[in-house]
C-alpha cells in the first residue's frame, strides 16, 4: 500500500521544518511527500531543499493559485493507493501513517478522519480533542451546515480522484468539497484516534470562529450547486471515451 502525503505550502518557513521532521520518519521506501509551493516569498522553498530525500518532491507555481488549487496540485500529483492531506503547520504523532495504513487495510472506507490536539503558536496544547471542539461527525448536512471535515486530519483512497478532481475554484475550502463527496459516493469514517497537532495561529487559512453570514451564504450556495453539478456528471455522465469525464478538462 503506497501512501501519498499530499502538502501545500506558501510561505510556511516558521513551522514548516517541525512538521516535515514529523513526517518524514514515517514514510516507507515506496512512499512520498508531494509538497505543492504556492510561488512562497519566504524562506520555505530552502528549507524544504535542506531535505535531500528521494521520497520528497516538490512542485513550484510560478504564481499563486490559492489555497483550494494548491492542494488539488500536489493530490493531482500523487501515484500512492491512500492520499493523506497534510497542512505546513502542524506536528505529527510518530505512528500516524501506520494507524491510517491499518484501518485503511481492515475497513472497506474511502475517506478517512481522524482526531486531533489542538496547540497554539508556541505548541501548547490548548483543546484536548478537535472532534470535541467542533463537534465532529458525519453526515452529509451536518457538514454542510458546519463543516468537520478538516484537511489536515483526512486520509483517502486514490479511487476518489476520479470523483473529487478537478476541484471547484468558487468553493469554500477543499477539505469541504473531498469530505462530503465522500459521504455522497462512498463511505466515510471518523476514528477516535488523535493523530496529529493542529496549530492555531494568525496566518491560518482555516479558522475556527464562523465566517461572517453573507459570505457563509454565499459559500453554501456555491458548494451546493457545484456539488449538485458533479453527482449529475458522475450518476449520468461521468464516463468519456473510456476516460474519466473530468481529466478531459484538466
């Protein structure tokens, strides 16, 4: 079982050293860490060169894409059977690949999310238990009305690339769009287990507070109707030429 760690970086140089540290000891011969760069101005790109492994490839914008493009860029990128999306930074529990590798050999789930500490700047932990703190669970309208599915703890199958790809630009994050066409197409699974540290801090693209209510609105109405969009292709159209519909386009 290949594993594709997926990370999408953009001037991440504070806290990026700690998290590949974190990753890097847990990949197999066969594995990888993609890591798509966001044309950072920062001293990430350095960094990232300091580690001279053959598992580690990188790919460069030239200009920024954002956050949702980014990350479809390095999944788009990954050969491994499960793609496991990672954020820049974060901290990793030493035994986090092989817990996703167990359950993803002795359960028939496509998507996967686990738990996690969260910790503040200086890596204090601040909250015991994500899962707690946003009240985290499945269920399709649940999480379109408040969404749980974090990237950084998700795991899943390549077979839902053919689903998820390519990924909306006017929707809110990616980690919305993969969970739920998850819960559409597949199975989904939340584990008790805390895998990783997710940092809290000013730059975050993720927030935990709510978004203000026109753009929350605006948001869930754009992933509605994209969602609605890609189930009609992949219930009535999803084949072409005996190629997935949506790589035409990419």
């Amino acid at each position: 079982m290949k594993v594709s760690v997926t990370m999408a970086t953009y001037n991440g140089e504070k806290y990026l050293k700690q998290q590949i540290e974190s990753i890097v000891p847990q990949l197999q011969d066969k594995d990888e860490l993609i890591i798509s760069d966001d044309a950072s101005s920062d001293n990430t790109l350095r960094i990232i060169s300091l580690y001279r492994y053959p598992n580690i490839k990188v790919y460069k914008n030239t200009n920024r894409k954002g956050i949702v493009k980014n990350f479809e860029n390095a999944i788009i990128q990954s050969k491994g059977n499960i793609i496991v999306l990672a954020d820049q930074d974060d901290i990793w529990e030493s035994n986090k690949l092989e817990i996703i590798r167990h359950y993803f050999k002795k359960t028939t789930c496509n998507v996967l999310i686990s738990d996690a500490f969260i910790i503040n700047e200086k890596g204090n932990v601040i909250h015991n238990s994500f899962y707690e703190f946003r009240r985290s669970g499945p269920g399709f309208f649940k999480n379109i009305y408040k969404n749980t599915y974090i990237g950084c703890c998700m795991a899943f199958r390549s077979s839902l690339k053919s689903i998820i790809l390519p990924i909306p630009e006017n929707i809110p994050m990616h980690d919305m769009w993969i969970g739920l066409l998850g819960e559409i197409f597949s199975k989904t699974l939340f584990i008790e287990d805390k895998l990783i540290y997710y940092r809290i801090h000013k730059y975050n693209n993720t927030r935990l507070n709510k978004s203000n209510p026109r753009k929350y609105l605006i948001w869930r109405f754009n992933l509605i109707t994209n969602l609605f969009k890609r189930y009609l292709i992949i219930r009535f159209g999803g084949k072409k030429n005996g190629c997935n519909y949506f790589y035409s386009y990419m």
